[in-house]
C-alpha cells in the first residue's frame, strides 16, 4: 500500500501545454501515473504525449472522471486554477509552481480545507509512490519499490535522499515533498500521521530545514503518536543565521527554529538523526534490522 | 521587500492610521521650522537604530539641522542613512505594542498586541502578548473588546476598533507578511498614534502592487546583479564558491562540506530554473566573486541536468575561469548532461560526498 497516491488516481495536469507541463507529463506517464487529461485554456482538442487537453477543469472532470489535479501554471494563475480545480471536485490537487503570493495559499489552503480537500504544496516537487504512480518533477530513476515512508519540506535535497537510499538498497513506499514556503497545505503532521497507519511502511524518514517550527512540531507528534522508527537530517546545521526573521515572525517561534532547537526536539522523540544527507541510509538500515 | 519607515507611514496615513506630523530630508539645509520639538530618525532597514544613535531630538530648527546632519552622516550596521524622518515629539503617556503576521503552523494571520511596547518584542513575557488569528475575508468587529480589554484601553475602544479595522485591511490589501507599531504610543490626551512602523511586503506578490516604492535596500554590487538576475545570493565567509539548486540541497552542500573542513564562499541558487543563459550568468557572477574553488551541485528536476551542462560549456568558452572545478550531477537528463560535459574534456561527478571532499581538499591545497 501507498499514501495519498497509487494507479487508480486519475490525474488531470493543468498548465499541461507549457514547457514543463509538456516534459514531465511525459515522465509521470512513464512512471504509470494515470494521466488522462489536461486543461490549458484557449488550446481545447491539442493532445500532450496523448492526453487530451481540456478547456476548463470542469470540463475535463466531466469527460474523464478526474479526482485529481496537479498544477504547472504561472504562479499568479495558482489562485483560481486551484479554485477551479475545488470546484470540479478534485480531492487531492499537488501545486509544484513556485513564488505563490503567500496571501494566495493561505486563502485556497483555508477553501480546501472547508471542502475537505488535500492540497500538497505549493512550491514541492510533489508525491512519488514507487511501482504504482508519481506526481510531480522528482526524477523517475531515483525510486525504487519498498517500505520506507519519506516526507521532506525541500525540494531536490528530497532527490538527494531518495536516491542515497535507492542506491544503498532501501525502497519506497511514498515519498512526499511537502514544500518549502511557509504556508503548505499538508505538514510534517499530517504525512507521518498518514505513514504511522500505512500497514507497508515500516520506517520513515523525515528531510527538515532550518526555520519556523514545523520539525519541533513533527518532534512533539513523534513523541505522542508515532511508534515506527524515524530518522531525519536537518538541512542548515552549518548555515549562518538567517536574515528574514522578521520581529514578529520570532515571536511566533519564541526562539524555536534553529538547526540546533531542531534536532534536539527530534532526538529527545526518539528519531535518529544525520549529520550529513549521506548518513541517512545506514540509520535506516540500523532500525530495521533492529525492528 | 521591507519598507522604510517614511514608506509605511504614508501608506498608513492612506488607510486611516494615525501617524505623528513629520517630513522626510535628504540633506540637512533642507530642515525648516515647521516643527519645533522634534524626533530626527534615521531611515534604515536594519533594527536597533535607536541603540546605535540613529534617533535624536532637538528643540528648534538650528539643533534639528545639527542633528540631521550628523546622523545622516552616519552609518548603522554597515548601512548608510540615506534619509532622516523629522517627526514631532509625541507626549506619551503608555507605549504598547501591536502586530500582523503569518502563523505558519496555523497557515492564517496573527494580530499580537501586548501592553509592554517599545521593547523588542522577543524580550516580552510570553503571557503579556494576546493573540488573535485572523480569516481573510472576516471582519474584526468581533475580537476589539478582547483586544481592547487585553490592552486595558477600554476607554479608547473606538479607536482600537478603528485601528485594528485599518491595519488588518492594509495587511490584506498590500500582500503583507508583516506590518508592526512598535511602540504604539497613548498619548497624554488619549489619542493612539503609531510611533513607529514596520512593514514587510511579500516578494512574490510585489507583481500586483507597482504602487509600492521600489525596495531600497543596500546590496553590494554584485548582490544587486544576482537580484537583477533572479539568482539567490549569500555571501559567506569561506573559499568554495557553490552553485546549486534548491535551498535545502545547498544547505546540505555547506553541511557536507564542513565534514571535510571545506568552507562556502559566495553562494549561488540556481532555484528551478530551466535555462542555460541563466547559468551562464551565475558563473558569471561566480567568476566575478574569485573564489579558490567553484563547486557545482545539481540533482536535477525541473532545472533539467542536460542545460546545466549546455550552461557550463558556454561559460567555459565566454568566461576566463581561473578557480578549478568540482561538478556533480544527478537527476533529470544527467547521461545527457554527462556526455555534453564529456566531450568538453568535463568530468562530473555523480556523488555529493566525493564531490565535497574533492573541493574541500582543492580549498585547503590552495
């Protein structure tokens, strides 16, 4: 079993027509995603690597039976391409595209919410469950089939982990980016809440970052709720001190948010943690031969 | 994009706020006598202005014009005051704090007001602050007699109501990340003026506001072309000159590196990018910075591996490299992008662990 995604999911990819759209609607294909539409206005009747190109997303729903969305569109078409891909009943809708005005994501996270609708990013390299369907830009080759759950807020340093643990012999179940921008429709939480009930993912591993608190937030979820084995690595344990921490921001976070404050959240939960990305591999191969 | 004080407080003044009498200078003979008792403020993006000398009073024109001049004269932080807000004095009576921001663990805005202002607002109790979030599209009606009690102005509720109300529409309506008074002065006649103010504008919306002042942010030269460009810069101390993509894998780079005694230098975010002229100019920008050693590392997605190498042989052929080379490569198209670097006589590498030890151990050998 997978999260979020596997083959039965049909995919309508908006924004198909453009460069990227175009190229890694080829990939997720080849990959098995089961993409059968995309909607770019104004170019209705084209057809990408095959797929049919809609006018609207409720037309496209309404031919195809589509239930799920991924976004490639102009950052500041997001808004109400994600507002139509709620209002034609997509349940789960992936938004790679990035610098996504922050006002936009909090207002389509918040009308995703009220519908019950899972959004994934914006600005993430979006879901790869291995052997059944990808959506989004991670390279195919990276992945390899298995039972280690990852959930990431970065994007190509998700590649980076992925691949290290491919090429060390440990596959997938679902790897999820997450995204890097400050507000993100599916957190840390919410993924590890999805492994913790996966019945075939018996490990997870958890790519943070510094900044906010999201990876403190995992670490006091862990410690309640979590019972499989974690490992992490928290990018920026060498980074000098950022210059956006806004006054305001560091009162949200009361002084939480450093690498250090990071991986002492998460090591007093219990996770194991990396110094390097390239540590990862032999923590996970060390709790599931413990397991 | 942060905004000067002046730059906020006009913007205030638009949407109803109430701000002191005051007139922006440039130059010290520009001071008139049009206020008396004055507050000479240095106009800068950094904090801690007022501890480095940057906030002066004067009692009449002549010692207005002197003090002008001298902070205009002055650097803070490394940054040059290019300007000075000549404001009246205020006669307070309480200073309190109030703020909008984004809570990123709730994904709504949060208004933070507290009675303990003038102070940096990480110095403050954690139960002096109330905190109120805030629904785009909602009205604020319903938190101003918890705002207004929690700041014990209950008798000054209408203007609490009025500037709660104004502050939380021009946060919305100018894509704020954050818009701060600090202090929010009660004067000695009960009226509630902001003293100061902070505002930050969210970048990536600046393309729907070209109402806005442009950003006057001091930058070196060079940071000011990679902004021009739309690359990611930081400066750091070290002597590896990195270019990769994404934010999270340059941070894991500088991590790696530290493992092999390696330093970053000057840093550069290609982001997701997919064009080859695009990292000509980070190489450009590279060269530029003379590091002992550049360090590529890209894992391919949608910046697609094949036009980083078409990136790198053009810059190879245009540019005068003299620092030598680290390249790894992975991801999206990397066999493709392998074979255009080969036949350059370019060997990249496929891991990020070699590909750090190597340029550490160039760095140290230089």
């Amino acid at each position: 079993m997978t999260i979020l995604l596997d083959e039965r999911n049909k995919v309508v990819v908006q924004g198909i027509t453009g460069h990227q759209g175009q190229f890694h609607t080829g990939a997720m294909l080849e990959f098995g995603t089961n993409v059968v539409a995309g909607v770019t206005p104004g170019k209705a009747g084209q057809t990408v690597h095959g797929v049919e190109v809609f006018e609207s997303m409720k037309d496209a729903a309404r031919d195809t039976g589509a239930d799920t969305s991924i976004l490639f569109v102009p950052a500041r078409f997001v808004k109400s391409a994600t507002r139509e891909a709620i209002d034609s009943g997509m349940q789960l809708i992936v938004i790679i595209s990035e610098h996504v005005p922050v006002h936009d994501s909090i207002e389509i996270i918040q009308m995703a919410k009220a519908h019950g609708i899972r959004i994934v990013g914006p600005n993430c390299p979006g879901i790869g469950s291995p052997g059944k369907a990808k959506l989004g830009i991670m390279p195919n080759h990276i992945f390899k089939e298995g039972k280690v759950g990852l959930v990431s807020r970065s994007g190509t340093l998700t590649y980076e982990v992925v691949n290290a643990l491919t090429e060390s012999g440990i596959g997938q179940s679902t790897c999820v980016g997450i995204g890097g921008d400050p507000i993100v429709g599916t957190s840390f939480i919410d993924v590890l809440d999805l492994f913790q009930n996966d019945p075939d993912t018996s490990a997870i591993v958890l790519i943070g970052e510094i900044g906010g608190t999201a990876e403190e937030e995992a670490a006091d979820f862990i410690m309640e709720n979590v019972t499989k084995p974690v490992c992490t690595y928290v990018a920026g344990l060498t980074a000098p001190p950022g210059k956006r921490m806004g006054h305001a921001g560091a009162i949200i976070s009361r002084g939480r948010g450093t690498a250090e404050s990071k991986v002492r959240a998460l090591k007093e939960a219990g996770v194991k943690v990396a110094a390097v990305p390239h540590e990862i591999p032999n923590l996970v191969w060390e709790v599931l031969n413990d397991a | 994009m942060k905004l000067l004080e002046y730059q906020a407080k006009e913007l205030f003044k638009e949407y109803g706020i109430p701000v002191p009498r005051g007139y922006l200078v440039v130059d010290p003979n520009d001071v008139d006598d049009r206020i008396g008792d004055s507050v000479i403020k240095a106009q800068v993006l950094i904090g801690g202005r007022g501890k480095a000398g940057g906030i002066r009073f004067a009692k009449d024109r002549e010692s207005a014009r002197e003090e002008a001049g001298n902070v205009l004269e002055m650097y803070i932080s490394g940054f040059k005051v290019r300007s000075v807000l000549i404001e009246e004095r205020l006669r307070i009576a309480r200073e309190i704090y109030i703020s909008i921001a984004i809570d990123r663990s709730k994904g709504l805005p949060l208004l933070l007001a507290s009675r303990e202002g003038g102070l940096e607002i990480e110095s403050v109790r954690d139960d002096l602050i109330g905190r109120w979030h805030l629904t785009p599209g909602a009205e604020v009606n319903n938190i101003i007699d918890g705002i207004a009690s929690f700041l014990a102005l209950e008798e000054e509720k209408e203007q609490v109501a009025k500037l709660v109300a104004s502050l939380w529409r021009l946060f919305w309506e100018k894509d704020c990340e954050l818009v701060e008074i600090n202090p929010l002065v009660v004067g000695d006649d009960g009226d509630i003026v902001a003293s100061d103010a902070k505002m930050i504008i969210n970048d990536d919306a600046l393309f729907r506001h070209p109402e806005l002042p442009v950003e006057e942010e001091d930058l070196t030269p060079l940071e000011r072309k990679a902004r021009e460009r739309g690359i990611a810069f930081v400066q750091l101390d070290g002597g590896i000159g990195v270019i990769a993509n994404g934010a999270g894998l340059t941070m894991s780079t500088l991590d790696t590196l530290s493992l092999y005694g390696g330093k970053g230098g000057v840093f550069l975010d290609l982001g997701g990018t997919d064009d080859v002229g695009q990292v000509v100019e980070a190489f450009r920008l590279m060269v530029e910075a003379s590091p002992k050693v550049i360090l590529v590392n890209i894992f391919g997605g949608i910046t697609k591996c094949d036009t980083v190498a078409k990136g790198i042989v053009q810059a190879k052929e245009e540019l005068r490299i003299e620092s030598p080379m680290v390249a790894r490569i992975k991801g999206v198209n990397e066999a493709e992008a392998r074979k255009i670097l080969e036949e350059k006589g370019i060997f990249a590498l496929q891991d990020l662990d070699k590909a750090c030890r190597k340029a550490s151990e160039l760095e140290a050998s230089r």
